[in-house]
C-alpha cells in the first residue's frame, strides 16, 4: 500500500498548534482551519483585521532577457502592462482555454518576475511552464517557494496594524503594488494584495524570520487584528465571488466560462488558450459560473447536482457554498446553462436528496464599501 | 463539564430524561467538532426515530453530520428556535435540545453512557 507522503508544515506551523488552532489537510499541507471560529474569524476581517498564515502558497520566479516575452505566451493576461512594484491576477491555461492555476504576477524589475501560485499546484505548475519556456530564448524559471514564508493582513484596520512595523508609507501604495522594504526588522516585501475581497496587505519574508514577524503583527494590531484560518479564508473569498482553483476553476472549465474574461489580454499577442478564447468569446459558451442564493434553508455544497426546476435531468453542479456569516444567506457558485444563469434565474440544487430552490444572484455577494 | 444528569452516546448526542419522555441534543464535544453550526435540519412532529439510526442533519460552515436517536420513539416537540439561532447549539450545547421524543423502548436507556463514561471517550 502507498503511504500518502506526510504533510508538509509552514514555518508557522508550531505557532498554530501552541496556539489552539483546528488544523486541517489543505493541498498537502497541514494548516489552521480555525482559531476561534469561522464566523468570528470572518466578522473580525470585515470588522477590523485578520492576520492569516499563507505560506503554503507557491513562488515561482521567472527571469532573463526574455522573461516578459515567456510570460507573455504563458499566462493569459498581458503582463506587460505590469511596471516594476506592480502586481496583476492571471492565469495559466491550456490550448483549449481551461485552468492549469490561476496566479498573481509579481514584476520584481523589468527582467525579473515572482508568481504566485496555489499550494497543489507548485510542481504543475513549475513543469507546464519549464517545458513551454525551453525555446523562448533568455529566460529561466526558478521554484522558490521555501524562500518565503506569507502572511496576510486583511480588513479595514490593516494598515493600523502593519504601519507602526514598517518604513514602507502603505498609504501611498495602491491596490495591487508592492515595495521591498523591512517588516518587524526583518527584510520583506509588503504587497497590496488579498483574498477576502478587504483591503489588506500580503508580506513576503524568510521562513526563519515568520514567526518574529507573525508575533510582532499581533501586537501591533492588539484587538484590531485576530489571527484567522484557512475556513475564514473561504467564506471569505466567496462572498467577494473569488474563484478557488479545484472548485470553481480547473482543467475542465475556461476562463470565458468562468467569468473571467477581465484576466485576458484580448489585445496582446498570441498566448496558450487564446484561440480556443477567442472563438468562445465570438460565439458563446453553452454554460457558465453564475453566483447564486439558496431561497430555503440549507447549505448547497461543492459537487451536489443542479436541476432546471421541477424538471429532471442534471444540468450543472455546484463548485463552491456556504452560509455567509456577513450576509447570513447561503451563497454558491455553479456552472449553469446560459438561459438559467441570467440574475433572477430560478433552479433547484438537490441537498442530499432533497430539492431545495435557488436563485441567480450578481456577483460579488459581497463588495466593500469605498472609503 | 458533561452534566450528570444527561445520558450520552458514542454519536456524541446526548438525552435528558423525565419519565417516558426525553429531550435529545448533540455534546459539548460535537459541537468543537462542528465548529460554527449555521443550519440544523430535523423531523417533524409525529416522525417514529430509531436508536442509533440518523433523524436528521446538522450543518456548520465546513460540514454536514448526520444526528443519530439516542433511542427508539416518536417526535413529540421540535425545537423552532434553533432555526433563527443554530449558533445557539455551539454557545450552549447540554442547553439546546433538538427534538423532543416519547420513548418507545425504554429499556434503550440502560444502554447509553453516564456522564463519567462519556467523559472518558472523549477524552481518550
């Protein structure tokens, strides 16, 4: 019998378990799932602040004369609109359009770039684009991810906890820029980036290092900032209407299908998937991932079928669903039939045998009020 | 930590007796397990439960659990405020009883766990 290999362990991993948290299996990784519960964990984001530990993330870097020009036939959305200390979601796809891993883009300087992947998909992900880059020409490709530990500040109060340990001024960085700099003494790289549809920032620093910063955060940010695990993540993330590769995206859907034609650079030149694109941009797509909300009790959960009502005959499933702890609605995600998936639509999604009915909703469920 | 007067089950329910009535909810310990419980779906007045077969499910944010009968008997009462406050059963687990029943089989009892015993398998 083969064993399962062991799970691998962040640099936080001893912090989590001295502190309580509920761990879970996660991509092979072993994480929190929660600290002092999910829902106090979500409110605490949308309320104050959360500190969460994502250092289960991948990082790739990608470098030399031609690294831009690799990227650019690598990922789906045109990197080259990125200056250095600026940061864009992309994708990788395949020829016919679907997800090997969605990814955060990092241009560290003209030549150089840092991907951020998801934990399972780091050695796939590392294989796809070393087999695709040996004829580009200058250019090669690094795995990095034990250089770096990741820890994510999320909510309105981020900046209050992270300021008072940095000479990075965090007000003057947009969303979605970075800055190298020193955190808690230690040298890191401070992004602003998330996953929880708040403000909030993403630090970089070396796995030594994350523990003297993970405390240090704490600190800082006293009642304003509450330590948060990878469940709070999740409900978090969907009800922002935020993609999780495995569940509402893989290598069987494509980002047309997804919704997610604004991480595809139309415009820019070739690129892997972007034939089987442009005819599905052209002429439609038979389904695609709508946002929907359960009108009775219930929570609709990945893999369960989805019915045309009162009619037979499965026609999607459900990839992602939870009950809201800040909306307190059950919310999902499905793949759906063009004419269901229109806002006010109607379908039933069968809950263990029971048919329980549901409605096309926009997406975000959830979308911060600007400041 | 587990009252003495409650009987337990190795599902982790547990049953508060008066007479040939008693009162079933799910442990302290379940509910850790669960984490934050958000829906909790049960029978109907009048439904007949079977010891140690499931009559209904509860739901948290992460996962669903089936709830298994303590004991045989028909559903008498149904406890309609866990359906705007479920959070009720993490707050106050021995308090927040699930569904009332007329026991059918008594003598089921006998072969639940006292709160000493029940303590000692979860601990293990």
């Amino acid at each position: 019998m083969d064993q399962p290999p062991p799970l691998k362990k962040t640099p936080l991993n001893s912090r989590h378990r001295a502190s309580g948290a509920k761990m879970v299996a996660f991509g092979g990784w072993d994480m929190p799932l929660e600290y002092s519960g999910i829902t106090a964990e979500h409110l605490a984001v949308r309320r104050t602040a959360g500190l969460f530990d994502v250092s289960h993330m991948g990082e790739l870097e990608i470098a030399g004369k031609d690294a831009l020009a690799a990227l650019q036939m690598l990922c789906s959305n045109d990197a080259s609109k990125l200056q250095p200390g600026q940061a864009q979601y992309s994708a990788l796809l395949t020829a016919q359009g679907t997800f090997v891993d969605d990814l955060v883009v990092y241009r560290l300087r003209s030549d150089h770039f840092l991907l951020v992947v998801n934990a399972a998909n780091i050695v796939k992900d590392y294989m796809w684009m070393a087999e695709r880059i040996a004829g580009v020409g200058d250019v090669v490709i690094m795995d990095a991810s034990s250089r770096y530990a990741l820890l994510s500040v999320q909510g309105p109060a981020a900046s209050r906890a992270v300021q008072p340990l940095t000479g990075v001024d965090l007000a003057s960085m947009p969303s979605y820029t970075f800055a190298h700099g020193e955190i808690a003494n230690v040298r890191g790289t401070i992004s602003r980036t998330g996953y929880t549809g708040e403000d909030g920032f993403e630090i970089f620093v070396p796995p030594q290092q994350a523990d003297r910063v993970w405390l240090a955060l704490l600190q800082s940010g006293g009642d304003e900032l509450t330590p948060c695990g990878l469940g709070a993540r999740d409900t978090l993330r969907l009800e922002a209407g935020l993609r999780l590769y495995g569940n509402d995206i893989d290598e069987t859907t494509t980002a047309v299908e997804a919704g997610l034609g604004w991480i595809v650079g139309w415009s820019k030149g070739d690129f892997i998937g972007a034939e089987a694109l442009r005819v599905q941009k052209a002429k439609g797509t038979s389904r695609k991932l709508a946002g929907f909300e359960l009108l009775d009790p219930g929570i609709a959960r990945p893999g369960y079928e989805v019915y045309a009502t009162n009619a037979d005959g499965s026609v999607g499933k459900v990839t992602s669903g939870t009950q809201t702890p800040t909306l307190k609605k059950s919310i999902g995600m499905a793949y759906l039939p063009q004419a269901n998936a229109t806002p006010g639509a109607e379908f039933d999604v069968d809950i263990r045998g029971r048919r329980t009915r549901a409605r096309v909703v926009p997406m975000p469920f959830y979308k911060r009020s600007s400041s | 930590m587990y009252p003495p007067s409650l009987k337990y089950t190795k599902d982790h329910e547990w049953l508060d007796l008066a007479g040939d009535r008693g009162k079933i909810g799910v442990t302290d310990y379940a509910q850790k397990q669960l984490g934050d419980v958000v829906f909790v779906d049960l029978p109907a007045v009048g439904t007949k439960i079977v010891q140690g077969q499931s009559f209904g499910t509860i739901e948290s944010v992460k996962a669903v659990s089936e709830l298994f009968a303590p004991v045989s008997g028909e559903v008498v009462d149904v406890n309609a405020s866990l359906k705007e406050k479920p959070e009720s059963v993490n707050a106050n687990p021995h308090g927040s009883w699930l569904i009332a029943v007329k026991l059918t089989k008594p003598d089921e009892v006998g072969g639940l766990l006292d709160a000493s015993q029940y303590t000692d398998l979860v601990k293990s």
